[in-house]
C-alpha cells in the first residue's frame, strides 16, 4: 500500500488496511460521531461523517508533520482550508449530541426488580 499522506486520494483513503493507525483513527472518529447524532444517522449525516473523518484525518496528518519539525509553509493554507472545512461540517452536524433514547419498559421493569 502507498503511503498515506495528507494529500491523499479519497480512493486511497477508502481502500486503508484497518490495521493502520489512520485507518483506526477514521474509525474512532467515525464511532464518535455517530454516537453524538444518534445511533442511526441520516444519509446527509452519513455523508457529513465521513467528510468529517476524511477532514479529520489530513489535519491529524498534518498534525503529525510538524511534530517532526517539518515545516508547514507549503501547506499551511491546505491546513487552515481543511480546518475550517473541519469547523464548518462538525458545525452543520450539531454541536449538542442528539438526545439519549428513552428507557424502554423492559430497563423500567428491570430497575423495579432490582429496587424491590
């Protein structure tokens, strides 16, 4: 597998061994965010997560970068870009988390045994 880097193709991002880091931090980050708009997110909030992770990733890759002591002067404006792209799609995903679903009658039924 090519090296993943973050200027990488969405294909090659697509195509990640789950055994990478990146590959795992997609993943976390994707968990996350479909914890936080519900168990069950929309099509638009499937597409907004994995922009989100896809975002998340260069920036983490970037992050990793200047870690190193690589500079950031070539790719700064892509930085701040994918950044604020970050901002703006977490924005439009909602910033408080959806609601915690309702007990349901058998957890009611349960919390009285054990109360009891």
């Amino acid at each position: 597998m090519r090296s993943i880097c973050p200027h990488s193709a969405p294909h090659i991002l697509r195509k990640m061994d789950r055994r990478r880091r990146e590959s795992r931090l997609i993943e976390a980050i994707r968990a996350d965010l479909i914890a936080h708009v519900g168990s069950i997110p929309s099509a638009t909030q499937k597409m907004l997560i994995e922009r989100a992770c896809s975002l998340s990733l260069s920036i983490a890759l970037m992050d990793a970068r200047t870690a190193a002591g690589q500079s950031l002067d070539v790719d700064a404006k892509s930085y701040l870009g994918w950044s604020n792209a970050l901002s703006r799609t977490l924005k439009l995903l909602g910033l408080k988390a959806a609601a915690a679903a309702p007990p349901s009658l058998d957890d009611i039924l349960a919390r009285g045994r054990k109360a009891a």
